[in-house]
C-alpha cells in the first residue's frame, strides 16, 4: 500500500485498518488463491453435499421400507363426537392424517397436507368442508375431491377399519401422501 492512502487511514482511523492488510490494493502484497488450492476447495465442497444428499436418498429409502406391519389403532371409538374431527400420526408414515366423524358409525380420514403447498388442512363442521387456510382452497369431506381454490389433487383417502373396540389405520385407500 502506498504512503499517501497508509496516512490517510491511519489519521482517520487511528491506526491502519486490519481490513486494509486483508484486502490489499497492490497486487505485490495481495495473496492468491491458486486454481490448484480453488479446485482442491470446490471438489471438497461439492463432495461433501454430494455425500449430505446421498445421505438423505438413503435415509428416504429405509424410511419407505418401514410400512405397518398390522392394523394400527388411532383413536376409541367414543373418542371423536360426530362432526368433530381429530388429527393423528399415520402409523409407519411420519406424516399428519385428519379423520372425521360424520355418523355414528361413519368415519373418514385423509392425508392432513393440502395438495398445494402442503399447509395444514383443517375441518370446518359450520362449512361442512376440509379448508386450506393458507391459500382458501377446500376439500369435500365425503370424497376428499376438490372444491375451490389452487389445489388441483384431491386429498388422499386413508383406509380405515371400525371395531369393537376403536377405529384402525389400514392403509392408504386412494392418492399419495405428500
């Protein structure tokens, strides 16, 4: 760094800067990267997020292999009044169901993701209806079929078994989970 520009910061900082060492205006005292050191870094990098992205492929595979092995129960049968609703885990899915009662012995379920964007689907018993909040989109309770808004998929159907004793998850009776 030349005379003129070293006084100037020092009078105006009180001292030199240690940005000006770092990033030095001479080229004689600046210090490069070579291409080999660049390329080194970059074929580093890009193996590290080869290995992160690789990591979470396999880790979605096994996680696809884990289907439930039975019948699972998710709620009693006197748990959910009709027209209420109840939002629950999908046994062997990691991911949010809403299931509805719509009579003494009538129940529903669906995948609780909106087919938009995946917010939260919720039950409206004054509308009768599932809505999106997010983006006022709505779903028919009795099928999952959309009714208004920017989803373009109906919901999916959630197969489920009444029994004496509660109301089972069997699988997944139409559509794929988001």
């Amino acid at each position: 760094m030349n005379e003129p520009i070293k006084k100037r910061l020092i009078k105006k900082h009180g001292q030199l800067p240690k940005w000006a060492e770092d990033f030095s205006i001479e080229s004689s005292t600046d210090n490069n990267v070579s291409r080999r050191d660049f390329i080194r870094f970059l074929g580093l990098v890009s193996f590290g997020l080869f290995m992160g992205t690789a990591g979470v492929f396999v880790r979605s595979l096994f996680e696809q292999a884990q289907a439930p092995s039975m019948e699972d129960k998710i709620a009693g049968l006197n748990e959910i009044a009709v027209g209420e609703s109840r939002s629950f885990m999908i046994p062997g899915k990691r991911e949010p169901g809403i299931m509805v009662r719509l009579g003494d012995d009538r129940y529903v379920a669906y995948g609780q993701k909106c087919t938009h964007l995946q917010c939260p689907v919720l039950w409206s018993k004054e509308e009768n209806k599932l809505v999106c909040p997010c983006h006022n989109g709505a779903f028919a309770v009795e099928d999952g079929h959309v009714l208004y808004g920017p989803p373009e998929r109906p919901l999916p159907q959630l197969e489920l078994a009444v029994k004496h004793d509660g109301i089972y998850f069997v699988g997944v009776k139409s559509g794929n989970l988001v």
